[in-house]
C-alpha cells in the first residue's frame, strides 16, 4: 500500500467541557423512541454537544430539516471560532469502552483513504460494505455532510486479527501514552477513555495493517482465489455515513481540479478500528417492525410468501408478533423455503415485496424488549431474528459479497459508538 489505506488525523477535541453532555450516541440509533432523544435534550441543555453538530435521524423526515441542518453548519462554526476544540496534530487515538454489561471494548481511531472504497454490489476494494447499501438513503445524509465543516464519527470499521497485531500492542503500551479522555457517557453507555499513540507505535500500527494486507497472506488465510481482491476493513457501523462521505468526495472531484482532489481534507473519513475477535464486541441481531399495518393480513401474506413450519425445524428461524383481539400474539415460525442464505435476507426480501404494494414502513430495532413494546400497539407488526456469528462476516462478504442490509449489530443502541473526537473536512 503505497498510500495508507488508514493513517493518522489532526483530530479535534473538546476543552475544558462537560464530555459526558458533549458525547452523543449515533445519529442512526433510537429511530422510533422520541422519548430518548428528548431526554438527551434536556439533559445536554445548553452546553456545547455532539447533539449540536449531528443530526439524529429520528428527525430526517421532519419538515424542518433544512433549518436544522443549517443549524448544525452554523454551529460547527461556532464552536470553532469560539476555541472549543484543542488538536491531537497527525495522531492516532487508542480507545477503550467499558460497555455496561461488562467488557471492555478496544479500538483505534484514524483516517481511511475513500479512495480506497467502494460500497457497490461486487465490490473487491480494501474497505468494502458489509450489508446492502440502501442508495435512497445516501442523498438526505448528504445533505447534512456537504456543507458540513466538521466530521464526528459514529462508523466503526472491522479487521480479522486472530494474532492481535494491531490493536493488542496499544493496549500494552497504553500507560505510554497521554491520556486524552476519561469519563462516563450518557444514557447506559457505560465508560470511555482514550490516548494519543506515539508516533513510534503509530507507525507500528501501519506496519501491522500492511502485513494483514498481502495478497498472498490474505488468499491463504481464507482459500480465496486470484480474483478476490483483498478485504482489509469490513464495515461493522456506519455504513451508510461512510457511503455518504464518499458522496461527498466523489462530487467535490468533479468540480476541483485532481491535484486538489487528491489533498483535499474530505478525501478521508475519521473511524474506529476493531477487531473482530474482541471477546467484548457482540454481534446481535437487527430485529424489524413494521408500522401501519394489519398484522392478521401479514401473517396470510408471509404464509403464501414462504412454506412456513410453527413446529421447530431445520428452517430459518422468525418470531412474528402482533397485538390482536386477545392480546399479543407471538408466533415463532420457521421458513422451510428459503431465498436467501439467512434468515434476515429472506424476511427482508418479503418485506420489500410486501411494502411495496402495501401501505406501511419497516423499521430496524435494536432489542427484544423494544420490539415487543412496539408491536404492543396496534396497528404495528415485530419480526424477532437469530444472532449472527462473529467468524462467518469476512469469509460471507469475500466470496459471496454483502449480507442483507440491517443483518446485525455490534452490541446493544447503548454499545454503539457515541460522537466525540471531530475533524475538519473543508
């Protein structure tokens, strides 16, 4: 890699701030829970936030839209012009989270080259989607990040490091390090500190990822042939405001000239790296609800849609729920037909069809507890789905390419990564 596909940023933080207020869980969390994100509100108030320069995207169908996105650019500004933030000059930061169930999750924040992905269906680029990119989605989020001076990132891009190459030698030499931040977050996100690597160590981390690079090491570990391109960073988060950054990118290229391209700030994209094999990250299933629908007509439906058994078997596993006459219905079904490889894709692929010619809109939940709740009310439908497992991610997307969209999630709404460390990107 004569570029470095990832490397370190001129990354801002905030000073002398209230970080437990600043630091915000991800825009794309709590999308059917208005009551999350008024208790953050006032629970932030009026001390600078992340909740200040994001938009959360329980809000991207309100009418308002464009004055609270120029409200976020305003603010952006303001922060900056008013010393807000200090800068960790071409730094890497090592991250740890003390998540609330227990477990301490390692990363590393950094730039990635957008040069070096691509989220189309077929993709044998470094950094590649790891779920179908909903490309509908891309161009609201744009218009949040085009005008944007500031990026703070939510994604969290994944290596398959069995030997712990690259993060583990951090988390020995962490005591090196200046400390950066050390506090709780908001709302059950347990606890956050970071370091500033040295360069030393920094260059040992890029060292690291160019070993894990090789073509030649990359076939062998997973039995692909020559015409697999190697797969470094799996996205596990943020899909979706990565492909919205290489938007950007993308147009900023057609209207400079390719020298300018090339060195421009929004050519990269702030991440956390993990790696898979973290014993505290956890891959959970995204569960579905669909609002605005009769769930009696639904179930006849899936049933003429799939061969479905309400005896276990060696189908794929879905729980339907739905609030009838005698109360909450909750029947556990297995697909015996399938047209995908798991269960998720076949359920997702019936919803589409179904949605499509019906009135309703599907939403993806994090949480048993909240998919009962809401398929509680009438008029709502909950699709309860089985967990992934963490080793088949890398070996699925190389040969067979991204997984259904919304197949899984790295840890409960809590566990995902809350907005903190900013960069400039104009």
């Amino acid at each position: 890699m004569t570029n470095p596909v990832f490397s370190p940023a001129d990354i801002l933080l905030p000073k002398g701030q209230d970080m437990t207020k600043w630091s915000v869980v991800a825009c794309d969390q709590y999308t059917s829970e208005p009551a999350y994100w008024e208790r953050v509100e006032a629970f932030v108030g009026d001390k600078p936030s992340t909740l200040r320069i994001t938009l959360p995207e329980i809000y991207l169908e309100n009418s308002e839209v464009p004055q609270k996105i120029q409200y976020v650019n305003q603010t952006m500004e303001q922060y900056d012009r008013e010393g807000v933030f200090c800068c960790l000059p071409h730094s890497l930061v090592y991250v740890e989270r003390a998540l609330s169930g227990g477990g301490v999750r390692k990363g590393l924040v950094g730039a990635v080259d957008l040069e070096r992905y691509d989220y189309a269906k077929g993709s044998q680029s470094l950094i590649r989607a790891t779920e179908g990119t909903v490309l509908e989605r891309i161009p609201p989020r744009v218009k949040v990040r085009e005008n944007a001076l500031l990026e703070s990132p939510h994604i969290m891009l994944l290596i398959d490091d069995k030997e712990d190459t690259v993060i583990g030698p951090l988390a020995q030499s962490k005591e090196e390090f200046a400390p950066v931040y050390d506090f709780d977050l908001m709302e059950n996100g347990g606890h956050i500190k970071g370091w500033q690597v040295s360069p030393e160590k920094a260059q040992g981390v890029l060292a690291a990822l160019e070993q894990l690079a090789q073509p030649e090491a990359f076939r062998e570990k997973y039995g692909a042939p020559e015409d697999k391109g190697v797969l470094l960073f799996a996205v596990g988060d943020g899909n979706h405001s990565l492909a919205t950054a290489k938007a950007c990118y993308e147009n900023l290229k057609k209207v400079l000239p390719p020298e300018q391209a090339a060195v421009h700030p929004a050519r990269y994209a702030l991440v956390e790296l993990n790696n898979i094999h973290d014993p505290a990250l956890e891959f959970e299933a995204i569960h579905r609800v669909v609002f605005g629908v009769d769930g009696g007509e639904m179930y006849k439906a899936l049933s003429r849609y799939f061969d479905l058994s309400e005896a276990p078997c060696n189908g794929q596993p879905v729980t339907m729920l739905w609030q009838g006459e005698g109360g909450l219905f909750e029947k556990p079904l297995w697909i015996q037909n399938p047209c995908s490889q798991l269960a998720v894709g076949s359920l997702q692929a019936f919803l589409d069809g179904y949605l499509s010619s019906h009135k309703g809109r599907v939403d993806y939940i994090h949480g048993e507890d909240v998919v009962r709740k809401l398929a509680g009310q009438p008029g709502n439908v909950g699709f309860l789905l089985p967990d992934m497992g963490k080793g088949e991610l890398f070996p699925t997307v190389i040969f067979d390419g991204a997984l259904p969209r919304k197949t899984f999630s790295m840890g409960h709404a809590w566990d995902k990564r809350y907005y903190l460390e900013c960069r400039k990107i104009r």
